[in-house]
C-alpha cells in the first residue's frame, strides 16, 4: 500500500466486465473510470446498465458483474 494514502484508503481490484456496467464510484474515483473494468469487492455496490439506464438490462434481467457476463444477448466484452 502506498504510504502517503490516507488511513481509510482502499486498494482496488478491477475485473473485466461488461462494457455497459457502471456504478457511481466509475464517475468520481478515476481508479475506477475504466470502462468494462469493475472493482467487484463491493457488496452494497448499486450496478445499472448504460443502454437502460436502470438496475434491469435490456433483457429485463438484473445488472451486475455476477448477472452480465458473456452469453448474455446484451453483453458487451471489453478489449483487454
């Protein structure tokens, strides 16, 4: 851990995810502005889908890392 950081610094672990998944800590934590790379060690994290605007994808089912993965009809891979 970097030694000038903060007592209540988290490191974070980014996971390949689909290109559609954000979160509102995408927006102010430029560790994580990453599109199609999410930081999964959340669980109170809210997810929604960039094309619905919404908890629910296109499909009608639920968003999240666990939820959007490939064979998803609406599931976008990042380049890695």
């Amino acid at each position: 851990m970097n030694e000038n950081a903060p007592a209540d610094f988290r490191a974070v672990s980014l996971t390949a995810s689909c290109l559609n998944i954000r979160h509102k800590l995408m927006y102010v934590d430029d560790r994580q502005a990453l599109p199609g790379m999410i930081d999964t060690d959340s669980d109170t994290r809210i997810y929604f889908c960039m094309k619905t605007q919404e908890q629910i994808g296109p499909d009608d089912e639920p968003v999240g890392p666990k939820f959007c993965v490939s064979g998803r009809g609406c599931f976008c891979a990042p380049a890695l």
